[in-house]
C-alpha cells in the first residue's frame, strides 16, 4: 500500500477554476497518479475542501492526456516491423491522423451546431414541430373486460432451455452457483448474439448514492474547462474542448410514456415497459416512444444533445419529451462517446443493470464518492427481508387471485402457482416456528426452512425463472389492489386492512430470497429476527462483498474511492480488494482547509465531579453516570453559542437518558432536562418521524438568538448528509462507543466468516499455525471496530463544512482516548486533537471551550 502526504508538489495544470489549496492540489496529483499508473486509490478528503472539483479536474485531466497518448499510440501500427520506406510509413500515419482528426471535427461540429441551436433558438425548438412529442399510447384496456390485465399469459417451460430475453433481465444467480448450473447441465444460454466490440474510448463512471447528490457533482462540472485531447499545429494554448457528459437513470426516472411512469413501483415500470415491447402486444398499445429503425433519427439527436451541454436526470425527462424518445433507451447511443458517465450506486454495482444499459466497464475509470458506506451498500443490494405479515399476505392474495382465476390459467401457469404456494407455505410455518422461541434471532438452515410437504421436490432454478418471466407478481399484487380498491369503493365505512405494504410485491422478494438459496453458503448467511410486538422477518445477508465488486475491479483501468470520512481504511482492503497486492493500492487522508486554530478537539473522560463516563452496553444503566452527563451537558451549552448537536449510541439510549433526565432531584429543584431546555431550545431526533421539520424548528431557534440543543443518533437520520454548518454546529458531542450488538446473529456470522476466511488465506501463505489463530481473531476484532468507528467518524464529520468555519468536536466516553480508538478517527481530526485531553479535567475543557469560542467572537 502506497500512502501519499500533503508535501508533493503539482506537476500538471489541472485547470482548476480557482486558486487550489496545498491539499486539493495533493488530492488531484494523487487522483492523476492513480489513474495513469492504473491503480486503485482510496482518498480521504473532509467535507468543504473541494472534493468533487478536486476529483473533476485531476481525473478530466488526465483523462485527456491517456486520449492524447492512445490516439500517438494508435499511430505507430507497427511501423517498426513493416519493411515499407519510411516516406510511405509517415504519409499513413498522416493520413490516419487526419482521419481521426476529420471524425472529432465532426463530432465537435456537430455538437457546436446543437449548442448554438439551444441558445439561440430554445423557445422555437419547445413551441416546433409536435408530431412525435404529443404522441401518448392509449389506455391500458385490451377488450371490454377491466379483469383481463390481471391474467397471466401461457407459460412454456420448453423457454426454459432458450436465452433469457433480451434486456439485460438478471438471473439473479453468482458466478459460483452459475458454474455449478452449467456443470449440472442447467446453465442459462444467451440466444441473442454479443455485440460486435466497437472501439470504446476510455471514459469514466461516477457513482454516488442519490441523485440529488450526482446533480451536485454534475453542477460542479460545468465550472472547469480543459484542452482538447488530440491537438495538431492549429490547436493553440487557449482552445478548449467541452466535456461530453451523459448521466444515467432507472426507468422510474428517465420513463417519458404516460400509462407507464404513472405505476407505483420500478418493478411494475420496468415490467409494464417489457410488456409494451413483446410481440404479443397490438400494435396500437406498444410505447411510442421506444427506439426503432424508423425513429433513430430522434435517437440521434438526443444523443448529440446530451453530449451538447452537461444536464442533469431532470433535464434528461425534459429532453426526452421535447424530441419524442425514450430517455432510458436513448441515452444508450450516448455511452461511448461520453468522456464522463454519471449514475447512481445500482446501476454501476449490479452486473444485471450494467449489461440491462449496455455498460462494459473494461479499461475504463470507476470512481465512486461517498464511498465509506460501499460495502453496506453493495450488501444491500445483493440481501433482501421478508417478514411473516408479508408472507401470510401473498399467500391471501394468491388464494384470492386463484379463485377468480383458476378456470383460466392453463397447466404450467397452475404447476408453478402450486409450487409458490407450497413454497410460501414452508416459509411461514418455519417462522411461525421460530416465533415461540426465546431467542431474538439466529441463523436459518435451508434445509429446516425448506422442509414444509412436497418443497423438497420443487426445481428452484425453474421456479425461480418462472416469477421472472410470468409476471406473476404484479398481476397478483394488482389484482389486490383492484379488488381491495372496489371492496372500499361499495363499503366506504370499512376501515382499511392494517398490513405490511412495500413498493416491491412480496412475490418477487420471496423470488429474490430463493435466488440467495441458490448461493454458495459461503458467500452469505440466512437469519431470523423477531419484530416486536409480533412479527418476524427472514432475511438474506451477503457476507463478501467482494465476491459482486471483484469483477469492477478486474476490469477496470482504475477505481477510486473517495468520501469526506473514509478511515478507518483497513476494511477496503481486507473486504473490498482481498486479491490485490498492497502495491497496487493508493491511499491518502487529507488534512481539513481551515485553520488549527478553528477545530477544538477533545477526548472526555470525566464529567464534572470527576465521574468517569464509561459507556459500555453493561455501565449503560449507571443513573450516575447519566446524571453526570447531564450536568457536563449543562456546562457545556453554558458557553458554546448557537447550535449543539449531541449524538447517542442508539434510539433506545437516548430514550433511556431522557426519561432518567425527566426526573426531578427534589420537589423544589428542577430536572436535568428542564435546566437543560432554559439553556437552549431542546429537539430530538425520532426514529419514525421526517427530521426536516425538526431541523427546520432547530434552525430558527438558532437564528432567534437562544440557541439549539440537538439530541441525534449514531448512524440515524442526522448523522449522514445533514450539514451541521456554522451556526448550526458549533459543537458536536459524541457519547459513547455505538459497537454494534455483538450477541446479533448477523454480526456473528459475519466475524465468523472474517475469520474463516483469514485463516483459508494465512494457510495458504504457509503462515505459523499459532500466528494465523492469532492474526483470525485480530482481524474479526478490527471489524468489529471499524464498523463502530465508520459511524463515529460520518456523526463527527457533520460540523466544520467550509473553509471559514469552526467547532468544536468533545468526544465522551473515556475508551476514547485509548490508542486503538484514536488511530481510527479522521487524519484532520486527529491532528487537531489536544494532546493528552482525555487525562484532563472537565474544568479544563470548560476553560478551552470558553477560549475557543471568545477568541472566536473577538474575531
């Protein structure tokens, strides 16, 4: 592993908008470095250091520079072993330059026109020619029967040995199973052909979590301006070239057709749009909008007009409405000749949607921002949860749906309804099972979870593509909905029925769930967790991440991963990048833009009476203690101005604490919590309601003069993409430790599996028996740690959002100060730690707060 310092000097023009600070000229080096020597980086930059322009301008420079030097490369095709003269060999290469160049000159003047089009002639082009922009499919009704849509099609399992339509469907199944399928003789084929390879120029992926956070990127964006990346003896010093940029979306995004983006799920969207391209739908209800040979005209002019300006998945809609065109399907054409690609976590991490969108990932750039929550993130696409209420309710349904139906489905359709019958049986007597039982949760065996009458003789791999391709699930989930919609309709006094709903009918999460059956055990675990009052969910974990993200990586010229609070840095290598020698690996954690003298940073030990504040699952019912904290609370919004954010390890913590600060001391003293809210308007966060309105009211009270007192949760609402800035933060208390439960099924099965899995790697290596139990167990601890110090540093990393801010950060508990703990805190906090605090006084961090923030107002 190769770590880089804040000393290196730049030695490119990254064509920074503004006057680069000392680290952000450190973070585009190192981005550069990366991406030429075709490495792996993983980047560390606080929020409010310039991160994402930081990114943009040193991976878009070089970038560039790798088109410049392949396009040189392209041009020596092997002259050296030609025995041509070398007149001849220089007039080729000319010529094959001017070809090159003669096809970007279009390109660019192609795009110039579409530029010039949109500025000059925006209102003529949304009030020109209407014909394809009105066009609308009718509504959803084939014949006179409104019941007609909830019937299912004919189903022939003979399919079953054919391609899996084309489309980029998922099979949902990993690689491992896969080659278990092909040997067992059931592998899937592809009927359709594989694309030629076209010649794919290198470009980059962004990916962030949510689109709100991509429009931001996208904005910074349009800020910088770069050269262009083939010159000759006309290009001068001050030409530049502007960015192709395409962002891309689901269908529930970018979907342009009335009767389709009006549906309340992406499952039913995406199947309603597979529907409306089948042959077996008339001619009159297929999408108008849809690509074809007689439209790709609009095609391309979508695609220039994307790659024309930098527009976000908004403008997208909008574009895709004003030519005519699927945005989803057109964007498509965009993709290669793209320099940069901007889309959301999913479509980049799951191989399905890549291949659904026609990505290929290979020699190209994969940069991912927020990157500190990856591994949660790929884990969560790739688990899924169903709960017993859920469960009984697909089973109501499909009964419902085979009563009214049954006389119209034809064999297969009725084999394979029984089989998720019998399936969804199975799966409900277990839990119901489970349900009696003392324990909370625990790991689930397939074979017990399977073991309900005649499941044991159901091929999952058919039953599996069967609610895959039938469409069962939304016309069972519809059909629900139609009836239970009429039923309200004729007795409008009924109250509603109180079950579980989610946007995803439950029959493809039970789909989804037999697909993890399906997996190698080794890649993820199935549990049980009881919900109280009384319910209980069956859910699938994925245990290695790095099983999905090896194949990005494999294929990729370079990923970096980058966020404001990435330490500790240790699970990346171990969970993301297991295979890769440390070489090959690049880190760097920033320092913060502001000053020393804005950040005060203190490890709290000991309350003011001198109580120690220890809070450990078992300390965590000590009244004393509680009280303790009140009272350095009490002290501290004495002197810390505006807003205080306080984060606890868990809702049902903070509930505790609030309920012992309620109590009175004595008829004539007032609570703790009174006391507290004379000091400065109290909120607290709550695990149900939205935190906007909560925010709001904490902003004003703020901006009133008295001052907040926020009361937050470690890993809660507020502790991710809230921005506590200035006024609003001018101090965040961290309280505790918020290890996760270590008795949990989950995380246990995780260690356990960390643990494996070192010891399989340490044999291998020929590591000393005693070294590798030793180096095991290390290794199942530092995760367990770090998935504790990841939230800690996203809760700290809330305050202190831009250059000339200030706060302090009091982080209570007196483990704090303990070596382990500190190594894992963000570079920039660490460095703006007072040395030795956790030994002091709470009197003296009362006397630095007051001096902090004097100095501060003096200023």
């Amino acid at each position: 592993m190769s770590g880089i310092g804040d000393g290196m000097e730049m030695s490119h023009d990254f064509h920074h908008p503004y006057t680069p600070y000392a680290i952000q000229e450190t973070f585009m080096e190192t981005v550069y470095q990366v991406l030429e020597e075709g490495k792996v980086g993983i980047l560390e930059s606080p929020t409010g250091t310039g991160k994402s322009l930081s990114l943009i301008c040193g991976a878009l420079t070089c970038l560039r520079d790798l088109k410049g030097k392949a396009l040189e490369e392209g041009l020596n095709w092997g002259q050296n072993d030609s025995n041509e003269p070398e007149w001849i060999i220089e007039q080729a290469r000319a010529r094959k330059r001017r070809e090159m160049l003669r096809q970007r000159e279009d390109m660019e003047t192609r795009l110039a026109k579409v530029r010039a089009k949109e500025k000059a002639q925006r209102e003529r082009y949304l009030q020109g020619d209407q014909a394809f922009r009105r066009r609308k499919t009718e509504a959803e009704k084939e014949g006179d029967d409104e019941e007609e849509q909830f019937v299912l099609e004919d189903y022939d399992s003979d399919r079953e040995q054919s391609s899996v339509q084309t489309g980029g469907a998922s099979t949902g199944f990993s690689a491992a199973t896969l080659e278990l399928m092909n040997k067992l003789g059931m592998g899937l084929t592809n009927a359709a052909e594989e694309e030629d390879e076209v010649e794919d120029e290198i470009k980059i992926f962004y990916c962030s979590r949510t689109h709100s956070q991509l429009t931001q990127f996208i904005n910074e964006l349009r800020r910088p301006r770069f050269p262009p990346a083939i010159r000759d003896e006309s290009t001068e010093d001050a030409d530049i070239e502007d960015l192709k940029h395409l962002t891309l979306g689901s269908r529930k995004n970018l979907c342009i057709n009335p009767s389709v983006n009006k549906l309340n799920s992406l499952t039913a969207i995406n199947e309603r749009c597979s529907e409306l391209q089948q042959s077996s739908t008339a001619k009159e209800h297929k999408c108008a909008f849809l690509p074809n040979k007689e439209n790709q005209p609009l095609v391309n002019t979508f695609r220039d007009h994307v790659l024309a300006s930098i527009r976000d998945i908004e403008d997208m809609g909008a574009l895709g409405k004003e030519i005519g065109i699927c945005p989803y399907y057109a964007s498509r054409a965009a993709i290669k000749p793209a320099e940069i690609v901007t889309l959301p976590y999913p479509l980049l991490l799951q191989k399905s949607a890549r291949e659904a969108l026609g990505i290929s990932l290979k020699g190209h750039v994969v940069i991912i921002d927020e990157a500190h929550n990856l591994m949660d993130a790929i884990s969560g696409i790739h688990s899924v949860e169903v709960s017993l209420k859920q469960l009984k309710r697909a089973r109501a349904q499909l009964g419902v749906y085979l009563q009214k139906f049954r006389n119209r489905l034809k064999g297969k359709n009725r084999v394979y309804i029984a089989q998720v019958v019998r399936v969804i049986d199975s799966l409900v007597g277990y839990l119901e099972g489970r349900v009696a039982q003392p324990k909370a949760d625990g790991t689930v065996s397939e074979k017990e979870l399977l073991a309900g009458k005649g499941v044991d003789q159901i091929n999952l791999f058919k039953l599996i593509r069967y609610l895959s391709e039938s469409k069962l699930a939304r016309k069972v989930e519809s059909y629900a909905i139609h009836t239970e919609t009429e039923a309200t309709s004729t007795q409008p006094s009924s109250a509603p029925k109180n079950s579980e709903t989610t946007s995803t009918p439950v029959l493809h999460q039970i789909s989804s769930l037999l697909s993890a059956l399906t997996n190698p055990s080794k890649e993820g675990r199935l549990f049980f967790t009881k919900l109280p009052p009384s319910n209980i969910s069956l859910s699938y974990l994925l245990l290695d991440p790095s099983t999905s993200f090896s194949e990005i990586v494999s294929e990729c010229r370079s990923v970096i991963l980058a966020g404001g609070t990435m330490s500790p840095f240790a699970p990346y290598f171990t969970t993301l990048f297991p295979s890769l020698p440390p070489s090959q690996i690049t880190t760097l954690s920033c320092g913060h833009v502001i000053p020393s003298s804005n950040l005060l940073a203190w490890t709290l030990s000991r309350g003011p009476s001198g109580k120690e504040f220890n809070f450990t699952f078992s300390n965590r019912g000590d009244n004393e203690m509680i009280d303790e904290l009140g009272r350095a609370l009490l002290n501290i919004c004495t002197v810390v101005p505006d807003g205080v954010v306080v984060f606890f390890p868990s809702y049902a913590y903070l509930t505790t604490i609030l309920s012992r600060w309620e109590i009175s001391p004595s008829p004539t003293q007032p609570s703790i919590l009174s006391r507290l809210e004379g000091k400065k308007s109290l909120f607290k966060e709550s695990k149900e309601a939205s935190s906007e309105s909560v925010l709001q009211e904490y902003a004003q009270a703020i901006d009133s003069g008295k001052g907040g007192l926020l009361l937050s949760v470690v890993g809660g609402k507020m502790s991710e993409g809230i921005n506590f800035s200035d006024a609003l933060g001018r101090c965040v208390l961290i309280i505790g430790l918020p290890y996760p439960n270590i008795a949990s099924a989950s995380i246990q099965a995780k260690m356990e599996y960390i643990e494996t899995s070192t010891r399989e790697r340490l044999q291998g290596e020929g590591v000393e028996r005693g070294e590798v139990e030793k180096r095991a167990k290390e290794a199942g601890r530092e995760f367990y740690e770090n998935s504790c110090m990841r939230a800690v540093n996203q809760s700290i990393g809330r305050a202190i959002r831009h250059k000339g801010d200030y706060a302090a950060i009091v982080m209570v508990d007196v483990r704090f100060s303990g070596a382990r703990v500190k190594g894992k805190l963000p570079g920039w906090i660490q460095q703006g730690l007072v040395e030795g605090s956790g030994e002091k006084k709470f009197g003296e961090l009362m006397g630095s707060l007051g001096g902090f923030f004097r100095g501060k107002k003096g200023g």
